[in-house]
C-alpha cells in the first residue's frame, strides 16, 4: 500500500503461496498425507482474473485488477473475503484462498475455501468510485458467487458497506432476493447480531484458552495489539474489557506504549472521531511502528498486515504467546526462530476464524430466514472456537509440533476425507 504501515518487509519478492506450501508440506510429512490428497491441496480449483474499468470523479475511466481464486470445494460451497488494497495480486489471492480452506476446516465449517480482492486504495478513492467499483465487480464475478456456490464477505479494505453494493448487484443479476450469496452484511439487510466483531471476539477466546494451557493468570497478563481496524480494534476491546492490560497498540499512522496500561475505550473514542486512524491520540507514548512488535509484553496481537514477522525481528519478540488476527503475519523463516524461542503461536487459520464462524451463522440465517440474538450468535462462537482451539492443541502433543503444524494437521485431516471421498474423474 502505498502509505504502508507499519514494519511489513517488502513482500514482492516473497510469494505467500510459497509459504502456504511450505507449511502444508510440513504437515503433510509428520501426518503421512497422502502425496495425491496434498497434489490436490497444492493446486487451486479455479483463478479468475478481470479488468474492471471504473468511471472515475475526475470523468476519466480507470481500469482496475479484479481476482477471485477458489482453492478448495471439497467440504462444501467455497467461502472467503473480497480485499481492496494496493498489494493485491493473483499469488496473495491463491494464498489466502489456500488459507481460507484450511481456516474453514480447522473450525469444522462446511465450506471449501476462496479469496478475492481488487488492486486499489480505497483511502484515495470516492464513496462513489468505491460503489461503482464494487457493483462492477460483482457483475465480473456473477457466474462465480452463489449461495451455494462460492459465498464472499469483508476483508481488509471492505466492510458491511461493500458487501451491501454486492449483493445488490448480485440479486439483479438473479431477480431474487438472496441474502445468504455474501456474508458480513449490514444488519438491516440479513447481516447477523455479532459478525463485525467475530474476529476479534475469536482473537480473545483463543487468547484465554491458550492462557490456560499455559498456566498464566489473565489479570497479571499484558497485551500488545498492532492494528485497529475491525480486527484489532474489537480484540483489544474484548481482552481488556476481559482484564487483560493493553500496553501498546498501532495502525499505520501511528504507534503507542504505555506500560500502565492503555484506556482502549479512549482509544476507540478518539479513532471512531478522527477517521478511524490513532495518530493523535494523546493517552500513550508515540514509538516507533518497528518496535511495537518487539516491546515489552506477554501477549502480542499482530492484526494489520501479512509478513510483519520476519527474520529481521523474531528473534527481538519479547511475548510470550502470539495470537495471529492478520492473515499470515508471520513469515515461515520466523517460525523456527519463535519455535526455538519457545513462543507459543496460534496460527491465523484457528486464531481469526471467528470471522468467517459467524459468516456461517449469517448464512444459516439466511437460509432459515430466522434470526438470532448476538447472545446466541457470541454463545455459539465460543463453543465452536474453543473446540478448534481443543483439536489443534491435541495434535499439538499427538505430532510433537507447533500450534501451527498441529493447526494444518487438523486441517488436512478433514479435508484428505472431503478429498477422497469425492474422489477424481
Ligand atoms: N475475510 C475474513 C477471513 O479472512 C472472513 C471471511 C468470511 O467471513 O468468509 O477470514
């Protein structure tokens, strides 16, 4: 992005579906995956590419990159976010379509995994050069979406507005009113109670299970939070409300410390009034965005971007737990260097799936045309996240490897079944 924040190494020369490999291939050895089951897995089922061409305020027309890569329709219709950022590219797509397989299956949802994103800056651009390039999208896409086919929702760049403008464009295209095409919709137009929080929510309930394992008392823990979008932000809301002391937090405008302790509902009264950015925020010391990462604290939270964790800063990381709310913020070169530290690390594919969890619930909703309370919606979350939680640690101590081995592992045990038993041609 071009006001990239905080400290991403530079991942154009880093392919992220390398990475995705590098651990499905880990995994597959320690579990004896079968090489046909893992050649399947190692392939995405479809990769769409368009041009959308955007009429601009300025009267010009732009072209934009549109992707949708589905990676896996074994354990059901295909499901995942649609990402608007500057980096996005047909590799970070499959990448995080990979992911979303792996997410979907390690919280035992019936789904299949897929990612789409458009190569823009939604900062820079116009709610009506936003609207008009989302409803341009969804025509691109209307042969792949659908309610039982392949399902989006938001991701970083997108929220209940985006998915909105999609699905409006999508019933045109069908004549029908089907809410349960895209998830993370607003609540007025079959969104569910509890879904603009779900990721953070999972964040915190993977935090305290893993806190427990670890024999660690929540209220003598401290937390560092990088990132206050819709992840960061509801998860360092949710830990402190819980009694976990905040101590740093950042987004890509700025970075703050404060080892008493950070008010975060201050925080979040201060960003919800200057454009949701912290820079100005007077309730903590400014530091640098590169050494929040590695400051004092027990538990770190990073929730911004992917690779943020590299072999540059590993080695500095001071936390003990990591609970990953990005995607793929973690490099695997700094796997082994947190694993030689003895960092515990709950991987992306258990630790956010909070979000697409609900995006199930929404979907069920949809389907039954009956809604729930966020009580129940938050009640069904946990039970489920604490469950994914029990079976990744499980495989931790069954296969001697980290949570995010041991995550895959689980992930790939349910899909090698979805794999085999629809067989091939
Ligand atoms: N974009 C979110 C993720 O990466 C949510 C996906 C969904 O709800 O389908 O998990």
């Amino acid at each position: 992005m071009s006001n990239t924040p905080i400290n991403s190494t530079n991942t154009n020369d880093v392919s992220m579906f390398d990475s995705v490999l590098a651990r499905l291939d880990e995994a597959a050895k320690l579990m004896n995956l079968s090489p046909e089951v893992s050649e399947v897995l190692r392939s995405p089922v479809k990769q769409i590419k368009v041009s959308l061409p955007v009429s601009m305020d300025n009267g010009k027309i732009q072209v934009f990159k549109g992707y949708r890569t589905v990676h896996s329709t074994h354990l059901g219709p295909s499901k995942g976010g649609i990402r608007y950022a500057m980096d996005v590219n047909a590799d970070e797509v499959m990448a995080l379509a990979a992911w979303m397989s792996f997410k979907c299956a390690v919280a035992n949802l019936p789904y299949g995994g897929a990612k789409g994103g458009i190569k823009c800056d939604p900062r820079s651009m116009s709610v009506g050069e936003l609207e008009r390039l989302s409803r341009a999208y969804a025509q691109s896409m209307k042969d792949v979406f659908g309610v039982n086919k392949d399902i989006p929702a938001p991701d970083m760049g997108t929220s209940g507005r985006e998915m909105a403008w999609i699905l409006d464009e999508l019933n045109k295209v069908t004549g029908e009113d089907s809410p349960g095409i895209i998830t993370g919709k607003p609540i007025a137009l079959g969104g569910s109670l509890g879904r603009d929080a779900a990721t953070g929510r999972g964040v915190m309930v993977n935090t305290f299970a893993a806190l427990k394992k670890m024999n660690l008392d929540p209220k003598n823990v401290t937390a560092v939070v990088q990132g206050f979008g819709n992840v960061g932000s509801h998860a360092a809301r949710l830990l402190s409300e819980k009694g976990i002391k905040i101590v740093g937090i950042g987004d890509h405008t700025a970075s703050f410390y404060n080892e008493n302790g950070i008010d975060i509902a201050a925080a979040l009264a201060y960003a919800e009034k200057n454009n949701r950015i912290l820079k100005g925020f007077n309730g903590a010391t400014e530091i640098k965005s590169s050494e929040l990462l590695i400051c004092k604290c027990d538990v770190l939270v990073p929730a911004a971007l992917q690779n943020v964790i590299n072999e540059e800063n590993a080695h500095k990381i001071q936390a003990k737990l990591i609970v990953e709310g990005a995607n793929g913020p973690t490099m695997p070169k700094a796997d082994t260097i947190l694993n030689d530290k003895n960092i515990i690390c709950v991987p992306d594919i258990l630790a956010n799936s909070g979000g697409v969890t609900v995006s199930y619930f929404e979907w069920v909703q949809n389907k039954a045309g009956y809604y729930w309370t966020e009580e129940e919606v938050n009640t069904k979350h946990d039970f489920k996240m604490e469950i994914a939680f029990e079976a990744v640690w499980n495989n931790v101590a069954k296969y001697k490897t980290s949570m995010r081995i041991a995550a895959y592992i689980t992930a790939l045990q349910k899909l090698e079944q979805g794999v085999k038993l629809k067989g091939a041609y």
